[in-house]
C-alpha cells in the first residue's frame, strides 16, 4: 500500500509539473503540446484525484475543435492559449466521448 501511494504522489507531482493553463503537456522537452491521445490518458487518471482538473483537460482540448467538429491531434501552445491545431483528418472523437464517460 505504501508503494502505491508513493507511485500515485510521483504521478500527480508530473502532472502538475507538466501543467499549462488548463492542458497538460505529456512531454515537456519532446512533445511541449497538448496531444490529443495524452489528454485523454491523463483525463481518465485524474478522474481519480483531481476530478475538475480531469474536466478542465477535456475542455481544454475541446477549445481546439473545429468548425466541422474534428478534434485535431495536437494543439499548439502559447502563453496558455491555442494558436494553432493539427489533424490527420481521420476522426477519434470516440476517444473522447469513452473519457468523458469515464470522467464525468
């Protein structure tokens, strides 16, 4: 139990170490964006200790939607806000719909 609590300290001292705004950046030195897949991961584990933090990410995400409904692989960015969002064009709003159902 104790290394479980330990594990889970460690965890949540990333997370906000990698805390921007309202997204986090599963990488700071190799991937210093928020990334769609991570947000989603990192959502569904903050559900377990921080559950308007874990909300806060999926909004945060969801800011980068397009018009067309997409939500891109990767928002860009700076001084804490968007300035930019990629896709490949294939849709994964199913991944979000599953976190949110597991957050909410």
């Amino acid at each position: 139990m104790q290394i479980q609590k330990m594990l889970i300290s460690q965890a949540e001292a990333v997370l906000k170490a990698n805390r921007v705004g309202n997204a986090t950046k599963p990488a700071p030195g190799l991937y210093p964006h928020q990334w769609f897949w991570d947000s989603c991961f990192i959502a569904i584990g903050l559900r377990w200790t921080n559950i308007e933090q874990a909300k806060a990410e999926l909004r945060s995400l969801a800011k980068g939607q397009w018009h067309n409904g997409m939500i891109p692989h990767i928002i860009f960015l700076m001084n804490q806000g968007i300035i930019l969002a990629q896709t490949s064009g294939k849709a994964q709003n199913g991944a979000v719909y599953k976190t949110c159902k597991q957050v909410v």
